[in-house]
C-alpha cells in the first residue's frame, strides 16, 4: 500500500461524512482513519464498497473520548482533521438535547485539546502543513427574512438546541486558532441531500414513504425555505477548503438552489410518478399531509457562497434538478439500504421512522 497521506474523519458513517470518505479512499492516494461512534446515523452499510480497502481504517469511538483519539493521532500521524462528527437533527434535539451538548460541544472540545496537543508536537512542514477543518451548519446563523443570504460576518442567532450546540463548537474552533495558533478551518453549510442520507431527513423520508404509500408529513404550510446542495458538491468544497483554504477563516458553502418545502416535496412526489409509472399510489402529490409545525422553526436560510467561489474557486456542479434526479434514483435502485435502516436492522433495533415529521 502506498499512501501520500493520512487524514483522521470523524463521523465518517454517516451522511455526509460518509460520502467523503468514499471519495477520499476510492482516489487511491489517501488513508482514511474513520472514527465514528456509529449512533443511530452511524451506518456501516454505507460503507460496504470499502469495507475491504487497505486505505481506510474504520474505528469504532466517540470524538469525547480523550484517550482513544489520543492514541490515533499518535499511531497514524495524520496531516489533517476533517472533523463531521456531529447530532444533527433538529426534532431530537428538541425532544432530548443533552445529547447535542455531550457530542456537538463537549466532544468538539476533547478533539480540538487532542489535536492541539499533537499539532504541538509537529515540527517542519509537518506543522506548517497540518489542518483541522470543522464542519457546521447554516443553522448556526438563525433565520432570514424574505430577503438576503447568510454571509461569513452574519452573527450566530441559533434558535434550537441543535444549532445553538453546533455554535457553540464553532466558537469554540475559532477560539483555538486565535488563542493557540491553531490552524483551523470551517465550513458553514445549506441543507445536504443525496445518496446515502438517514431517512428522517425530508428527502429520503418523502421518497421512502411515496413509494409504500405512507403519507407524506409537511411542517405548516410548506413555506420553509432552504437552500439545497448536492452532498458531492459539498464533499468538492471540503476538498478545496481543506487543500488551499487559509487558516483561521470560515467558508460558507450554498447550492444556490432555495426552494420552499413543499417545492421539494411536490418535485419529488412528481419525480416518482416519472419514474414508477405503474405505482398504484399516482399521483403521488395526494400523499401530502400538512402536519403541527415544528417549535423554533426557522423561516428561512440561504447562503452567500461567494467567498469560496472567489477565493477558491469552487461552485457547484449540480442544479437542484439534476441532484435530485441522480438522488431519488439511488434511492430507487437501493432499496435494500433503506430498508434495513428504516426496520432498524443494520443495528438490530426497529426505529419506526415512517411516522416522523419533516421539514
């Protein structure tokens, strides 16, 4: 095996993590050391194309366990920390937030002194060159009115304990680069969607449930607006972001694809009629069920990504049309996947995700 480098993922099965590891081991010239504390959007299935690859080593562990990240830094060296280890949905942090504060800031916390410890050890190019990129949420800036777009400068107005636990890391990340030096990087991302994303997320929830004929549950009217990227774009981006991003700095990454929540849903309900001709639940749209609103819902988000457009070069390869094409085909053609996470058996327990909200 020949590696030109190492980096340690943490959260590296889940959705977005898990697709960039996917990318990062299936390039050949890197050895993934993937630290996840496989919760219930930890999906080792996700991961089954790897399962085998020399370049990635998976590890069964929490980024608050001080010790055992301790340990990988020593053993596997790595030049750089892309750090997706997070809780992530809005309605469990709202019904149990404890475990938002335990992983989102107490855990960001044990890996930044982990990593602090280690990177002071460096010397040479090795030090010059490490990175910790942070990987965060839009949400951490609260919600917009009819106008305008979220930028790098907007202040941190989380309004559910969800975002207000991932402002409290990004805090936290910035903290350490201008008390310690550390060279640290964050992304600020819109709405992800794509392969291999937990089916209590709007997308997935909806195309799981259209296919079974369950109802399709909408928060409020469906005026929820939120920007939408493809999760390969967002991987491109973390890519970019860790290759030439400059310490320090925070990087907003956007689809520029706003839509409202019941866009999505009817774009999908029709996609499924497209491509399910002979469904007996077409046309789809009658699925829709308007459900109790959500508490501290935010209105709207969107992202001004021209900071990394300018400065790096990146902007999105896919509109929201041809993303969610290519998605709700995956998940046409890998039923199995999602039905083992929606009875709960790629862990061994039922979840019973059909009946949940979205939005």
């Amino acid at each position: 095996m020949s590696n030109t480098k190492t980096i340690l993922v943490t959260g590296g099965a889940g959705f977005i993590g898990g697709n960039f590891v996917l990318r990062q081991v299936r390039r050949g010239d890197t050895l993934v050391v993937n630290l996840d504390a496989l919760t219930y959007a930890g999906n080792l299935d996700s991961l089954d194309s790897i399962e085998d690859n020399p370049n990635h080593a998976f590890v069964l562990g929490s980024i608050g366990d001080r010790a055992l990240v301790d340990y990988l830094l020593e053993r596997y060296e790595p030049s750089a920390i892309v750090n997706f280890a997070a809780e992530s949905h809005v309605d469990r942090s709202i019904d149990s937030p404890e475990a938002f504060i335990q992983t989102n800031l107490l855990g960001t916390f044990q890996l930044l002194e982990a990593t602090r410890k280690y990177w002071r050890r460096l010397s040479g190019k090795a030090r010059d060159n490490f990175r910790f990129l942070h990987v965060s949420t839009d949400e951490v800036y609260g919600t917009l009115g009819a106008t305008g777009k979220f930028t790098e400068e907007n202040p941190y107005r989380p309004n559910s304990p969800y975002s207000a636990s991932k402002a409290g890391s990004d805090h936290l990340v910035r903290a350490y680069f201008h008390t310690y030096g550390l060279p640290v990087l964050t992304t600020n991302c819109s709405n992800n969607y794509g392969p291999y994303q937990f089916p209590e997320k709007l997308i997935p929830l909806m195309i799981h449930n259209g296919l079974k004929g369950k109802p399709l549950p909408v928060y409020g009217n469906g005026a929820n607006v939120r920007d939408w990227l493809y999760v390969e774009d967002h991987c491109r981006a973390i890519e970019r972001v860790l290759a030439a991003g400059t310490p320090g700095e925070v990087y907003n990454i956007g689809g520029n694809n706003e839509k409202t929540n019941l866009e999505v849903v009817h774009t999908l309900c029709d996609l499924l009629d497209e491509l399910r001709p002979d469904s007996p639940y077409r046309p789809h749209r009658k699925l829709i069920q308007f459900v109790a609103d959500r508490p501290g819902h935010d209105l709207r988000y969107a992202i001004d990504a021209s900071k990394i457009q300018k400065d790096l070069g990146w902007e999105p390869e896919e509109t929201f049309e041809t993303g969610l094409q290519k998605t709700v085909q995956w998940y046409l053609s890998n039923q199995t996947w999602c039905q083992r996470v929606m009875d709960g058996s790629y862990r061994g327990e039922r979840l019973g995700l059909e009946q949940s909200g979205a939005g």
